[in-house]
C-alpha cells in the first residue's frame, strides 16, 4: 500500500508512525521531520518502532 504526502496530512498523527529506512548517506542529503530511523533488518526488533500504529515507511 502508498500513501500521499496529501493523505498522510489528512490523518491523526497519533494514528502514524514514520520509519525511516533509508541509508546514513541518502538521509545525509534530507532527513524526514518526525521520522524515526531504522534500517529494514532492524524493523521487527527495535524499540522505537510502535507495532500498535500504521508504519509508514520512508523509501
């Protein structure tokens, strides 16, 4: 599933969680307010991901 820069905004922020999962180097040019960074391997296992709110990833 996608979703919009427009829907995301549209949505409670309490109901979303943004992970980032992109590389030290590309998250060098521009990183995603309020994301949290995570890389793919670690998804499953970290603490800093809320598995009770929508993931929504950062690619």
């Amino acid at each position: 599933m996608s979703i919009t820069i427009a829907e995301l905004k549209n949505r409670n922020k309490d109901s979303y969680q943004l992970i980032d999962i992109r590389d030290a180097i590309e998250i060098s040019h521009g990183a995603v307010p309020d994301a949290v960074m995570v890389s793919a391997e670690d998804i499953e296992t970290s603490s800093e991901v809320d598995k009770d709110k929508l993931l929504v990833f950062v690619l």
